[in-house]
C-alpha cells in the first residue's frame, strides 16, 4: 500500500491524469513484456526476389513462424515489426490472416537493423520498468519457454542474451591466411536473439548509441557501452538465422523434425 501511494504522489507531481491511480495492484507491479522484431533487412545474402523474411516455409512466411513462437509465449504482451516500407500493407495483411492479436504495431524499419529497432523503440509506449525484448524476424526456431527464460534473467540482471557455446575449436587469424592462435571455447558464446533488457537501460544504450554515432550487430553490445553486462541464458541450436541458401534448407529439416515431435 505504501509503494502504490508513492506511486500515486508521483503521477500527480507529472500532471498525469488521476485515473491512473486506479490502475489494480497487480498490473503496477508487473512489468509489461514488449518485442521489437527487425525484419526490414533485403535479404542480399540469400538473394533472390522475394525478400527472405517473407519466404515460405511449409506455406507459411518465415516473418510469421517467428511471430507464433511470440504470439504463443504467455509471457509475451505486445511485439512491433519493422519492414520495409513496400511490405507494411503485406505485413498487416499477414498479421490480420494469422491472427497475431499481440502484434500492435507495423512500421518502417530504417538503414541498419540499429535503426530499425530504434524506429520501433520511439514509437513503443512503456514505462521504464517494463522489459523490451529485441528478436530478428527472421530467426523462426526460438522456442518459447526459451524466450520466457530470458524474459526471468532479464527482471533479476536488468539484461539477458540467448547464447549457445561453439562446437567447433576457434582459432584466430588477423591476416586470413595462417593460424595465429586458438581460442578458449570455453569462454566463446554465439550470441542470439532474443535480447531483453530492461526498458530504460535499453532507451539509455539507444541514445548513448546515437550521441556517438555508434553501430553494433546486437543490443547487448550497446548496453555493454553504458556499463551493464548481459546474463547469459543457455539457448538451442535450433536457433538459427536464416542468412543464406543453407540455413534456408537447414530450416526446412528443423522445422520438419519439429513437427515430428510435435512441437508445433
Ligand atoms: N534488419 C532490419 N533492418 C535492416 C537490416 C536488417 O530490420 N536495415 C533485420 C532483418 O530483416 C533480419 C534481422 O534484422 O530480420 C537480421 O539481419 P540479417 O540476417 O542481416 O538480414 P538482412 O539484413 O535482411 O540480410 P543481409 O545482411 O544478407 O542483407
Ligand atoms: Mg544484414
């Protein structure tokens, strides 16, 4: 009762309505889930017409499997995409015909996948405690007990990565034509998405991000630049991304296996 009349004398101080103060117990305390999904890239890598986002597999967009694993994670309370703004009609259309009632937002994705997922970020309505979770579009295999594990390291380390450890022994070149020396796998991650952070550490990453024009492949390394490490949480090597021509017909033989056991 306490926290909920301080809270109470804060949203008068901000001139917010006094409605507010009637919001339940409940829906104060919990932290809202919120995904941003990046799928305004153009897929050169892959090639082709049809950008890989949209691609078919088993009759369905790659975009929309993704979608489902979010839709179907009870965990999960709003996503937004960014595409390319020749497809937001395509997407909503998708959106309406697979019934994806969580997904609030289609929007124009920008240059870099930074700048898509900032795009979103600006156009997201949430407080500064609720979790906004970073997830490529298209990355369809992420199980969503996995997603709710990154979701419960998140609320404990302000942010959390899906990560698996390499297979393979690494070694290092800086020239491309001899080993110069190998790398403790150990200590080595591949990272993946989804990345959840905490609403205003990401904001805080985002705007140090801008202010010295700084571009990374993921999240976590703009958040690692204002000094918050993300908690690892073990994740599946199912959790491709379809980047190329491979990953495409490695995707069919998981999602075929993954029927197989029921999984979808
Ligand atoms: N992405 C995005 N906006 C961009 C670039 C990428 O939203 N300007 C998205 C992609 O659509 C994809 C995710 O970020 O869902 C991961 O990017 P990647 O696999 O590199 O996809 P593309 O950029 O489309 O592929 P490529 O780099 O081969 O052109
Ligand atoms: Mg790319």
């Amino acid at each position: 009762m306490k926290g909920l009349l301080s809270a109470g004398a804060d949203f008068r101080r901000a001139g917010r309505p006094w409605i507010r103060h009637r919001l339940s117990p409940m829906s104060r305390i919990r932290p809202k889930v919120f995904v941003i999904v990046p799928a305004a890239g153009s897929g050169e890598r892959l090639g082709g017409q049809v950008k890989k986002q949209f691609l078919l597999l088993r009759e369905k967009p790659i975009i929309v499997h993704t979608l489902q694993r979010f839709e179907h994670c009870s965990d999960v309370d709003e996503i937004a995409i960014a595409v390319p703004e020749q497809s937001i009609a395509e997407m909503e259309s998708l959106v309406s015909h697979y019934r994806l009632h969580k997904v609030s937002l289609v929007t124009v994705g920008g240059v870099h996948r930074q700048d898509s997922v900032a795009n979103v970020l600006r156009k997201f309505v949430f407080r500064p405690s609720d979790i906004v979770l970073v997830h490529d579009g298209v990355r369809p295999f992420v199980e969503p007990k996995r997603i709710s594990q990154v979701i419960r390291a998140c609320k404990e380390h302000d942010a959390a990565v899906l990560g698996v450890q390499p297979k393979d022994t690494i070694r290092r070149s800086r020239g491309g034509e001899f080993f110069e020396e190998t790398l403790d796998r150990n200590a080595l991650w591949q990272v993946q998405t989804p990345q959840a952070f905490k609403a205003s550490l990401l904001v805080k990453a985002f705007k140090n991000a801008k202010r010295h024009r700084m571009y990374a492949t993921d999240e976590a390394a703009l958040v690692e630049r204002v000094g918050v490490n993300a908690k690892i949480v073990e994740g599946s090597y199912d959790n491709i991304k379809i980047t190329t021509q491979e990953d495409l017909e490695l995707g069919r033989l998981i999602l075929e296996r993954w029927r197989t056991k029921g999984l979808l």
